[in-house]
C-alpha cells in the first residue's frame, strides 16, 4: 500500500522532472498553431493608438 509520504517522498526526489513537464505544457498550450492568431492580436494591444 502506498501511503502519503511515500508519495511526498517521490515528489520530493523528482520535483524537478514535475516542473519541467508543466513547464513544457504551458508553452506547448501557448504556442499551439491554432492560438497563432489570438497570440498576436494579444501581442499587438500596445501598439495601437488610443481612441
């Protein structure tokens, strides 16, 4: 039976390898093809003029 500090301790050894993957996930989500055009209408707003 696997108990909590089992699991904290698994964590604790790999919290790295954790990071890394969700670190990966955001820019993947991000920069996925399909959000190309609201990435760069996003990344234009401080370009425009106010009106």
């Amino acid at each position: 039976m696997i108990g909590v500090m089992d699991v904290v301790h698994w964590i604790d050894h790999h919290i790295i390898i954790v990071m890394m993957i969700m670190f990966v996930a955001i820019v993947v989500s991000t920069y996925w093809p399909s959000r190309k055009n609201s990435i760069e209408r996003q990344g234009q707003i401080p370009f425009k003029d106010d009106v």
